[in-house]
C-alpha cells in the first residue's frame, strides 16, 4: 500500500495512481447534528422491536441479505481458522472460513490510524498483530502503534506506541516472537511478540521529513532485518542480529537508481530499482538485473510466492519460475489498480492450493489460471448514497463509494457469488465524494455530482450508470448533494461550497445550460413536492427551508440540523425531515412535531417513501440504529426486524415494486430486505 515517500524539507510524491487512503480513513457525508431546538415536541413511546420471524411486513423474513458490491482488498494472511483480511483504512478485520466464499468483518480497531502491516499465527487463530499509523501533531511527526488481538479480532490492545517517529512497517519470523517495526529513526525489536522491545537506533542516512511509508520496506531474514532507505540514500541496509543483544546496521546494495521495495525467500533476494528488478543469491554480495520493464514503468510489489517470483506494474503481473531467467507476463485482476498483496492459500480437502490478489479498491482475486480471475472480494466499501433506476422489468441498483460508482441489475430471487460483483469505473475517473439523485418522472435517468479537485463535475447516465455523460464539467465548488425535481425531471440542483462561499446552481433543461444562484444555506439535503416544480425544500446542520421560485429565494422553517427529506406523494401535505431524530408536518410545513427523538444511534441519514403503500416510510441511522420504519404515514416508528452487519447506514433505496429495500452501509457494502 505504497502512500507517499517524503524527502529533504517537502514531500517527494511516489509516481503511482492517484488515490488517497486518507479519504477512506473517513466516512464523508455523515451530517454532524447540533442541538435539537426550534420545533415543538411531542412525547412518543419507545419503538417496539418486531417479532423476529417477520420481515418488515409482518410475513416470514429471509433477514437482510449481502449484495455486494464485493470491491475491497487489503493486507491477506493465513491462519488455522481460515483466510483474513485487513483493511487498511478505516481498519477493519474481515474473516472468511470458506475459502473468501463469505467474509464477517471485526471492528474495534482505531478508526484513524492506517494499518501498515498485519500478521496472523499460524498455529493459534486467535492471535494476530498489527502495526498502524497516523500523522502527528506536526509535519515530520508520526503516531505509530502496534496492536494485538488474542481473540480473533473481537477486542484489540496497545502494545507499543511510537511517537514522534511512527511505525512504517512490521515483519516477523514465522511464529510472530521475533518482531520488528520500522521507524523514522530505528529499527524496534521485540523477542517475545511485541511485549518488550529493544530499539536499533539509525546509522543510514536520512533528511528532512523523509519517511519509509509504503509495502515491503521489511523483511526478514533468519535473525537478520533487511530494509530499504529513503532520501537522501535510497539503499538496500540490514540490521544483523536482531533478537541478539549488540545487532549491527551494515549497507547492502546501492545501485545508481532508487532501491524501493524488497523481498526474499529466505535464502534470494529482490529489489525494485524504477522499471528493474535487480536480485542476489549470496545474501546481497553480488546483484544482477532479473528483469526490465518493456515500456520503461516502474515495477513494483516483488513477492514470493508458491515457489514463484511475482513483479508487477499497475496494469501486468510479471511470473518468473526460474528466477527471473524467463518471465510471463498477464494482466493484473483490475486495470489500473495493480496489486496491493499477494499470498498462497493452501490446499484442502477438494480444493487445490490457490494464489490469491488484492487489489486495494477491487477486492480479493483467486488466480485460476488459464481460466483467469475470479473475484472473491469483501464487501467492505462505504456506500454513501444508492439509487435504484429504470422500471420494473430493467431496473438497476446504482451506488456511490467513497471514490467510485457501482451498478449492478437489480438483484432479484437468491443472490449468488457473481452477483456481488458489481461493475465499476475505475479508468474513466476518479468519481470522489459522489451523489447521486433519480426522479421519480425520469426514473431511467440518474445524475451524479462528483468532486474534481477543487471543482465539480456533474455527470448523467441513462443506461442504469453502466456508462457516465458529462452534463457539466469543471464548475466552482466542492459538491454537496444534486437534486433531481420530482415534478420536472429536467430541473436539477447542485448545492456546492465555493471559496465565495456557498452556491447552488440550477439547470431548467436537464444540464444544458446552468445558472448560478448565490445562497448562505449550504445544503446537504433536496426534497421537492411532487405536483409543484418550483417548490423545493432543503435543509442542513443550519435547519429546512423551502424555496416556493424553484430555488431562487428561501424561507427558514426550522432550525433543526437536517440531513433527509421526504415528501408526500400522495397529498396530505406531509413532510418528514430526519437529523437529530426525525420531525413530520402534516400542514405542508407550516408546523412540525418531534415523531422521533435524537440520540447517539438516531442520527436520521435518510428518509424513504414506499412507492405504493403511502402509509409506509423508512428511515436510516447513520450512527448505528439500521434501519426504521413507519406503517402510519411517520407518525411512529420502529426498527426494522434482522440484524444489518452493519448497523451504520448511510444511504436507502427500493425497487418500483416495492418488494426489495436496499441498505447502504458505512464499511460492509450494501445489503438487501426482502419485503414480500
């Protein structure tokens, strides 16, 4: 998981694609919920949770199901109790003891740090070690940690803190006694898993800021640690005699290029110098050049593996049997995205050894060979908003991650392997901070407002987001929401910060032309009535206002944070606005009551119509409350039956025909009710 590599006084960016774990260190969009004043309350009783054999409706429930989209990799391991995930960023444990057939994810891990390494016993399941990292209070300072679970991930404890020189690294012996993490300014050597430590402090050369972040800066080595040095001597050092009392820092190999990563069987030895991969088999006296990338890119991620020696670039995998004598060249499982971490599952009953790729923003990959790839991924992406799009014999479910769009048929009947694989757009951009908005008049058409630097695209696809249009390119503002006007499907509004401040623009033919309209409400958050298209409600941590002129002009209607809206299709002058708890007006806004309270898990992140039964609604909990819902127009609530993985949702959606409510999850992808 290459980040940046920092030289001398300012930061030295690695050449590779560009995507920021940072962002996936944070769940964005989540609305921060201040106060809960300036509409009159109502007491209610306390939901009631459902009998749990029904589903919402009262029928027999299947419970909520797992739909992918199966789009996460990691750092992988082996243990006695099968295959483990780390996520990187937010961290998070996933398991699988089928082979990755099915994964559970464990929490509990700082949700700020980014995991650098992970180990798992091979012969106790419950132990596993992780090293993490996170900027510190200064440029130049890092808060590293290593982190321990002897229970299988179900609770994780400190071992060592490093601070201000971080922890870039780990690696251990085969048993995980001997472990060693590397640091700014020292080698850290524990001898019995990581409860005492002795610190080798650095003699290679070092300036500035500089720090080893990124993969296989580690190894080791039967008793001795051998890494890669950054600015000013990119070099190969070892540190001989670790677990010893007097270990002693020695060069290796220095080439004229950049040593980068580093990687042995315990008796050869690789590096990667830019498009070269240079090797030894006399621990390091003597190197020679095992392979030359054909069109000049920088190789990178040198494993072993199966008795095999892997290279690759963002788009190939370089396989050498012979070391490095004679290669063959494939494609990696995901265009652009190259490999994140590679090991051998073993054999088992029925089931012959496999080589398994990760692919950091793809998932998990079992190499079949001649029959190609198959992807095994976990589901563990931030599904920040879903849609569903089209009518009911081609409908489509579209949803937007923390840096991608994924779409996928709808899924009906029993959900198999292949259909948690949901297609991406990896190639075409990087479709960061997205939303996403479908009217109810256009059903077949979805828009997408997407971050593009300090600016924002707006984006449209008719085919269900199998394929993106511009609509508008480039237009000042960080994004915050789009709207699509139920009553006139060919007006739209985006709501962006400016360095002005906040704006909204609004387009009248479906993206043609826009104008921009200047406003001090920077909304999260559209609803607009659904026989009058120049009414428009909107609402942030600020509180609802309504537009009566299509958004030109606002009237304040409360002043509580709101984060969702919801108005009725069906007459009733109703309107629900979920934040801090959920309110309803039954006056077409004039009044509202408080139908649900706040709390730490009623942080209201969506609010749903059924499209038929215009009695029910459904609401999410962004903070962990899953998934409520009304039978009474809104006017009471309760949660909805079946255990979500995770009870964090960020976003809803339904199909046309009511059957299937879809659950957009903040780390575990999305998941699927089925209502009748």
């Amino acid at each position: 998981m290459n980040l940046y590599t920092f030289g001398g006084s300012c930061a030295k960016i690695s050449r590779m694609k560009l995507r920021s774990i940072t962002k996936r260190m944070f769940v964005l969009g989540l609305l921060t919920v201040l106060g809960t004043t300036g509409a009159t309350s109502v007491a209610t009783a306390e939901p009631q949770q459902p009998p749990a054999d029904v589903n919402a409706t009262g029928l027999p429930r299947g419970g909520w199901e797992p739909v992918g989209p199966n789009s996460i990799g990691g750092l992988l391991a082996v243990s006695p109790a099968g295959l483990a995930m780390m996520q990187p960023g937010p961290p998070a444990l996933w398991l699988s003891s089928d082979r990755g057939a099915s994964w559970s994810a464990r929490r509990g891990l700082p949700v700020d740090t980014s995991i650098q390494g992970f180990f798992a016993d091979p012969v106790n399941p419950d132990r596993m070690l992780a090293v993490g990292n996170k900027p510190g209070y200064q440029i130049g300072e890092w808060q590293g940690l290593l982190l321990r679970t002897t229970d299988r991930g179900q609770t994780w404890e400190t071992l060592r803190e490093w601070y201000p020189d971080g922890a870039f690294g780990m690696a251990t012996d085969p048993t995980g006694r001997v472990v060693v993490v590397q640091n700014l300014d020292s080698l850290s050597v524990s001898t019995d898993g990581g409860v005492n430590w002795n610190d080798v402090p650095r003699t290679w050369p070092r300036e500035g800021i500089a720090a080893p972040v990124g993969a296989l800066k580690l190894t080791m080595v039967g008793d001795d640690a051998y890494f890669t040095t950054v600015y000013p001597e990119y070099a190969l050092w070892v540190v001989r005699g670790v677990s010893t009392k007097e270990p002693k820092a020695e060069l290796v190999y220095r080439t004229n290029g950049e040593v980068n990563q580093v990687a042995s069987d315990g008796k050869r030895f690789v590096v990667t110098v830019g498009p070269e991969l240079h090797g030894s088999t006399d621990g390091g006296k003597t190197w020679t050049v095992l392979r030359r990338e054909p069109g000049g890119q920088t190789l990178r991620e040198p494993r072993f593996v199966g008795g095999r020696l892997y290279v690759s670039t963002y788009n190939d995998i370089d396989v050498s049997t012979d070391f490095g004598r004679t290669w063959t060249r494939k494609p990696v499982p995901a265009a652009g995205e190259g490999v994140s971490d590679m090991i051998e599952l073993p054999a088992a009953p029925g089931k012959p050894a496999t080589t398994l790729i990760s692919a950091l923003y793809r998932g998990v990959y079992e190499d079949g060979g001649k029959s190609g790839y198959r992807q095994i991924g976990v589901p563990g992406e931030s599904i920040r908003d879903l849609v569903t799009s089209g009518n009911i014999l081609r409908e489509s479910v579209v949803a937007a991650g923390v840096q991608e769009i994924y779409n996928t048929p709808l899924p009906r009947g029993k959900i198999a392997a292949a259909d948690r694989a949901w297609q991406s757009h990896p190639t075409d951009r990087l479709h960061e901070d997205a939303r996403l908005s479908v009217s109810p008049g256009r059903p077949d058409v979805v828009w997408q407002v997407t971050r593009n630097g300090f600016a924002l695209d707006v984006l449209r696809s008719g085919d269900g987001g199998r394929s993106w249009q511009f609509a508008a390119k480039a237009k000042e503002g960080l994004p915050r929401t789009i709207f699509a006007h139920p009553a006139d499907p060919d007006r739209l509004l985006v709501s962006a910060f400016a360095p002005s401040g906040y704006v909204l623009y609004r387009s009248d033919n479906a993206g043609k032309t826009w104008e921009k309209l200047t406003t001090d409400i920077g909304f999260i958050a559209f609803a607009g009535d659904p026989w009058n298209a120049n009414r428009v409600w909107g609402g942030d941590s600020g509180g609802l206002s309504r537009s009566d002129d299509g958004g030109r002009t606002w009237t304040h209607v409360s002043d509580e944070p709101v984060s969702s809206i919801s108005v009725s299709r069906w007459g009733g002058g109703r309107v629900l606005a979920g934040g801090a708890g959920i309110l309803l007006s039954e006056d077409n806004g004039r009044t509202f009551r408080r139908v649900l309270d706040g709390g730490d898990s009623r942080e209201i992140s969506r609010i749903l119509p059924h499209p038929f039964d215009f009695r029910v609604r459904f609401a999410s909990s962004s903070t962990g409350g899953g998934v409520l819902r009304s039978t009474d127009f809104g006017r009471t609530w309760s949660p909805m039956p079946g255990a979500l993985p995770d009870a964090r949702v960020l976003s809803l959606a339904i199909s046309a025909d009511g059957r299937y409510l879809f659950a957009g999850t903040a780390q575990s992808g999305a998941y699927r009710l089925t209502l009748y």
